[in-house]
C-alpha cells in the first residue's frame, strides 16, 4: 500500500501569506491536531484544545471527513486566526 502525504507543514504556512498563494494549486489539509498548533501559535495559544476540537465537530470551524479522517483545510483555518485575532467571538 502506498502512503500519501498531505502537506502539513507549520513552516509553510507560516512563511506564505494567504494571498500568495496560486488558485490552480489544490489547498494544503491539516490534521486537527496539526491545525490546533498552528492556531495556539499564531494567536498566541488562546484556544483550549478541546474547544478547538468542538468547534470541528460543531462545525464552526469547516472540516472535511474522508472516513474515519477529518481534515481541515489550510484557507479556513486562516480564515479562523483572522477571526481570532480580530476579536470576533464564536
């Protein structure tokens, strides 16, 4: 069985601002856990875990489930930091 790689990379996305990014190019799918660190990190870790996780499985937070796996994509969750950092309550 061949693996496939999602790009999750913190790096790459903190080093590419969102309107950089090339519309051809299909968006990057964070894990939750993965998508949780970058949020704490770049909004200086406001945001309980679990809160995070609820606000998947609520759907305040968009996510796509393939399966058993739930991914959120990169956009929405810059969308979510530009929320948090605003000030906007959910």
């Amino acid at each position: 069985m061949k693996a496939v790689l999602l790009p999750s990379s913190v790096n790459a996305l903190d080093s590419l601002p969102p309107s950089t990014a090339d519309p051809a190019r299909p968006a990057a799918m964070l894990v939750p856990c993965r998508a949780w660190q970058i949020l704490c990190r770049r909004t200086g870790g406001q945001i309980c875990r679990a809160t995070f996780y609820r606000w998947v499985s609520t759907g305040k937070v968009y996510s796509i489930r393939l399966g058993y796996h739930i991914f959120i994509p990169a956009p929405a969750l810059e969308e979510l930091i530009k929320q948090c950092l605003a000030g906007e309550r959910f």
